[in-house]
C-alpha cells in the first residue's frame, strides 16, 4: 500500500533523526549515533528508502545569497477532474523554475514555489503556468518569501541535550556570485545530498581533493545551509498541516518570544515569514488534523495579543521540494 503506516523500531527512528539533520552524514558517522554495525545500519537505510519512508536526500543552499527570491502561487481550483488536475502537477513538476509544490485541502487546492532574480522573471514563469490552466483557477494570491526557517524533526526521536538544528535563511542576506564549479557541486548535491565525493569528482572533472574542498568551503561560509530529507510522513502516522498567521499589535519582543515557543514545539518543522496578506506561515507535523487544531488553538491562546486569526490548509502531498 503506497501510504500504509510502518510501526519503525528505535533504531530506525534514530537513523531517520539523523538524517534528518545531516542527510550527508556518512554510513559510518551514521552508524554510530544510532548504536548499530556499518553493515546493519546500511540494510536498515536501504529498508528505509526501498518501503520510501526516505523519499529524497537534498540540499539547503543560501539561494537568497544568489541573487533569487521565493515567490508562491496559491490556488484554489473549480471544475477540475482528477485528470486534468494530474496535468497541472505534471505540467509544474517538469517546469525548471518551480522549487516546490503542495497539494492541498482548505482554503488551497494548490500551492506551487517559484526562484526568480525579479518580479519580472517571476511573472513570466507565472504566466506560463496560470495562462495554460486559468479556467480551471477560481481564486489566487501571491506570497514573497521574506526570511524561511527550517527545524529538525524533534517528534522522530528527542535528546533533551542537544540543541533543535535550524536552517535559516532570507531577505537580510549579502548577495554573492558563485564560479561555475561551485554553482554545478551545488546543483548536484541539490538532487542528491549523499552524491559521493568521487562521483561529484567524475562529473565535472575535477579531482576528489578539489570537490572534498570546494564543498567544506561551501559550507563554511554557509553557501550550503545544511542537508536534508524528503520524508513520507503518511507511512509514519502523520499528517502535514500549514497555518497562515495574522498579527495584530506585533512588536519586535513578542516575535521574539513567538519564534522562540516555534522553535521548541516539536510539531512546527518550518517558518516562512512573507509578504502576503498573512504574515507568517507554520508548517506541523502531527498525528493527525485534531492534534493540530489543538495544538494551533494553544498557541492562539497563549499568543492572544499578537495573533488576530489564523486560516488553515492540510498538505496531502509534495510531488516536488527542490531548495534551488
């Protein structure tokens, strides 16, 4: 069954925590933290990808230092049987600009991420794509992603002594230029993060010395945020739900403290503060759509002052999670 829940021992789950934080992490590295042989902790990996719990391994670049910005597209759709709305998916999943996309039930039925230097570039891939299905789009709203922060899964496996890994990145940026051979490493670890040293070597020809080093660089200067996964939460028993958040009376302490509950909620995996009519966005990961509401009523609560009202969409599915 494409989504059936798999019951996944500790061990699995650790593997997963890991990865979770460093998908780059090596089978040895890996094996280590979880406690188990080289040997065992590969076939449990490979179990992992084979059942596609592990969907993909990619990379968090510092796109905004490259001189692009996050738009997304928000739909709501009408008169549209599955097949047509099969050849809208195709359409984004073939189409080079488009960084991510959601499925969704709610207020959106879909919503779809696009880099672009300027608003300029950005309408043209936007036209494209809206001209091609327009009759089929009923509503539509526009978000720029100002500052995107990123948590690890602390609902996978939880250490109370090791600080929650975050990647942030946004607006406040410096821009850089990158040389070829370290926007093509990029590009390669993009599509896959745990590409061998060797392998990246072979493809741009260049020795495995020169990679090894071109990639600490990255990562030193925070070219690379990190490295991630792409999991299917449906075959862990959990749904992905996304809150849009209106602020009233907002100051500068009390987002603070806001991100601060964010950041140690073990459900919250993501923060997009936009440019929208919104002004912020919290992804979960919960068990299911009750646990969210609660847990989302709590922080409304807690939050009263700042938060005028929060609208709600549950993701059904990612067909594509491309951070460059």
């Amino acid at each position: 069954m494409e989504n059936e829940i798999l019951d996944l021992d500790l061990k699995d789950k650790k593997i997963l925590f890991e990865l979770d934080k460093n998908s780059r992490i090596s089978i040895t590295e890996l094996a280590r933290k979880v406690g188990v042989s080289k040997q065992v902790c590969q076939y449990r990996l490979s179990n992992l990808e084979n059942n596609k719990i592990i969907l993909n391994y990619h990379t968090v670049p510092a796109t905004y230092r490259f001189g692009k910005i996050a738009y997304k597209v928000y739909l709501k759709l009408h008169d549209i049987n599955e097949k047509k709305h099969q050849e809208i998916i195709n359409f984004l999943l073939k189409n080079k600009d488009v960084f991510w996309i959601g499925e969704c039930h709610g207020k959106w039925d879909l919503i779809f991420g696009i880099w672009a230097k300027d608003m300029e570039e950005f309408f043209n891939a936007h036209d494209k794509i809206l001209d091609k299905f327009s009759k089929f789009i009923q509503e539509k709203e526009l978000s720029v992603s100002r500052e995107n922060i990123q948590y690890n899964r602390k609902w996978l496996f939880s250490n109370p002594n090791e600080e929650r890994k975050m990647f942030n990145f946004g607006e406040k940026e410096e821009p850089i230029k990158l040389n070829d051979i370290d926007l093509k490493i990029i590009e390669i670890l993009v599509s896959n993060s745990r590409t061998r040293i060797i392998d990246i070597a072979e493809k741009l020809n260049i020795t495995a010395e020169v990679a090894s080093y071109r990639i600490k660089q990255l990562e030193k200067k925070y070219l690379i945020k990190g490295y991630k996964c792409l999991f299917n939460t449906k075959k862990l028993g959990y749904s992905t739900n996304k809150a849009f958040v209106y602020f009233k009376n907002i100051t500068e302490q009390r987002r603070k403290e806001f991100l601060d509950y964010c950041k140690n909620h073990k459900n919250i995996i993501n923060i997009v503060i936009t440019f929208a009519p919104w002004d912020l966005e919290i992804m979960f990961e919960t068990k299911n759509y009750e646990e969210y509401f609660k847990i989302m009523e709590e922080i409304k609560n807690k939050f009263s002052d700042i938060i005028k009202f929060y609208e709600s969409i549950l993701i059904n599915k990612e067909p594509k999670q491309i951070f460059a």
